[in-house]
C-alpha cells in the first residue's frame, strides 16, 4: 500500500474518531481514550508519510580490464587444446 493511501485511511479513522468523541453519543469515560486514539493516528499518519523512500542505487556495469579478457581468452585456448 502506497504512504499516501495509507496516511489518508489513518486521517479518515481519526475524523470518525473525532466526530464521534465529539457527537455525545459515547460515555464520558470514553471520550479521553478516543481523542487519545485520535491523536495516536493522525500522529501514525505523519509518520507514514515521512518516511524516507530508501532507494537502493544501480551501479553501472563495468566493463572488466584487459587484463581479465587476456586470462578468459588463454583460459579458452587451452580448454580448446585439450
């Protein structure tokens, strides 16, 4: 799942969870847990979206010595030989 999706689900929670804690339809000892949850995603959601994309960098393919090429061709002549 993409950061943004992920980071608009986690907003979209913790709007319900906002308008419910705020509607009155929920027993006043729930309103501190809600509010803390809503907190705890909108804070979740500021994390996914700063975090850094960890690329990994493609090295460019070398090309190999002269020397290197010498010892494959030497090594196939003897192959050859034998």
């Amino acid at each position: 799942m993409k950061a943004k999706n992920l980071a608009a689900i986690l907003l979209y929670v913790a709007v319900l969870f906002h308008l419910l804690g705020m509607s009155g339809w929920v027993v006043p000892e729930m309103v501190q847990p809600i509010q803390l949850a809503t907190l705890g995603l909108m804070l979740a959601a500021l994390v996914v979206l700063r975090q850094k994309k960890r690329r990994t960098k493609r090295r460019t393919a070398r090309k190999p010595p002269a020397e290197v090429n010498a010892l494959v061709d030497r090594a196939q002549e003897g192959d050859a030989a034998k």
